[in-house]
C-alpha cells in the first residue's frame, strides 16, 4: 500500500538540472488562453507545453523519426499563477526515461511574475500499429544528459475513485478530436476546470493538478464528470474521474500544495 510520505503524487518535481540538454524558447501569452481572473488557463497551459514538446524534438533532430507522442500523465504545478499580459520563458528537460517513453519536465515562468512547474509522461507511438516504439539512440543520448534515471516503468500515481459524491456531464465538441480521432489530452483539462471553478479552496496557489489518461475517449461517447474531497483544511484534495458508462477513462487530482 502506498503511504501518503512516498507517494509521488505528493512530491514536488525534479529541479532544472546545472547542466546538459535543456530546450528553451518564449513566447507571449495569448489573451484566449487567459481566464476571467487574468491567469493562464490550465488546458493552455497542457497545449503550450506540448508546442514546446514538438519544438524541442525539431531542436534535437528527432521530429521526423518521433512525430508522434501519446501522453499518459500530466502534472501541472501553479506555484504562482502567470498573468496577463506576460512573456512567458519555457525550459524543457528529460527527468527520466527508457528506450519506448520518457517523462519530461517544462518550466514556463513569466517575466512579469509568476511560475508553473510541469511533468509529462509520454511515450514514443508508431502511428500504424497504434503502440510504443523504439526512440533512437541519439535521443537516448541527448535526453539522458539530464537524468540518472535510465529505466523508467509507469506506475500510476492515481487510484479510480470509487463511489463519487458529485457528478455532471462533460459534452465533447468536434474540435476536441485529434488525428486518431480520440478526445485531445488537452480537452481533458476543460473538464477539470470545471470542477476547479467549484472547489477554489483547493485550487488557490500553490496547487497541483494531475490527470492520468487510462483509455481514450472518442467523439460521440456520453461522458460524465465525478468526483468527491479528501483531506482537512489543511490539506483539501478533490479525487475526479471522467467516466463512459462505468469505465474510467481518465483520473485526475487536484491538491494544495
């Protein structure tokens, strides 16, 4: 059974590494990634760091062999919220990997204040079979510059929650379809918005947010929004789960910090 002290779901991220391969690049934040409080949202924030994902494989040399990633978990840490108007810098760095999947880490901080710590768990998928494959050895090598952790394994970090107090539907739109017509990771995001707008004890800064993918979701599916709180006032939790029928298809968390 996994404890509350070595739970990763409770630890803070891996810190910029002093040396080695680390993509960076900048850009402005767009004002329909802004919510009504002035504070990049967190599916922008999901969309921006997989532009960075796709620049930084351009940077390696590595997008025409892997231009395909399928993310199974996405940690995003509001240590401070960026607000608009910001020029936010990004760093993007592996924390560990293996020879099919790598988890890499994306620091945005903005030049007028505000910091968003997070980590992805992504895997290398070949678009004909629809299942991981081999990333080449010049990734490995340029990647693994900034990790000791050459062995990576998925473990979840998230449960399913069981017998949620709170539900409501999530309707999908075709926009939120991708190439391989299943729901975008980002859309997933919309959703927990959805449930931060109800729960901002949780979701004042600094918070973390989680969603763990278990399988897609495609356009036409009648898909529901559950969820239910944990913890004291010191330390509120909000365990979610977006659902078809009786399935879960994605698990997300959302907990101060």
């Amino acid at each position: 059974m996994t404890t509350h002290q070595d739970n990763p779901a409770d630890q803070r991220l891996a810190v910029l590494p002093e040396s080695g391969y680390v993509y960076r690049t900048a850009w402005r934040a767009a004002t329909g990634d802004i919510g009504g409080d002035l504070h990049l949202r967190l599916d922008s924030v999901a969309r921006y760091i997989q532009e960075v994902g796709a620049e930084n494989l351009v940077d390696a040399g590595e997008a025409e062999e892997h231009p395909h990633w399928l993310v199974q978990r996405t940690v995003i840490d509001v240590i401070e919220p960026i607000e608009f108007p910001n020029e936010i810098s990004f760093s993007r760095w592996c924390s560990a990997l293996s020879s099919r999947w790598c988890t890499m880490r994306v620091d945005l901080v903005g030049s007028d204040g505000g910091r968003i710590e997070t980590e992805g768990f992504w895997i290398a998928i070949n678009a004909k079979t629809l299942t991981p494959q081999r990333v080449t050895d010049t990734l490995i090598e340029r990647f693994a510059s900034t990790t000791t952790e050459h062995r990576l394994k998925w473990r979840p970090w998230l449960d399913n929650p069981a017998d949620p107090d709170e539900s409501m539907p999530f309707a999908l739109r075709r926009t939120d379809i991708d190439l391989f017509e299943h729901v975008t990771n980002t859309a997933y995001w919309h959703a927990v918005h959805e449930v931060a707008a109800l729960v901002p004890e949780v979701c004042t800064p600094p918070y973390r947010a989680v969603i763990e993918y278990r399988r897609p979701i495609k356009y036409g599916e009648d898909v529901t929004i559950r969820w239910f709180r944990t913890g004291g006032p010191d330390a509120p939790q909000v365990h979610l789960a977006l659902t078809v029928g009786d399935y879960v298809r994605a698990a997300g968390l959302l907990r101060t910090l």
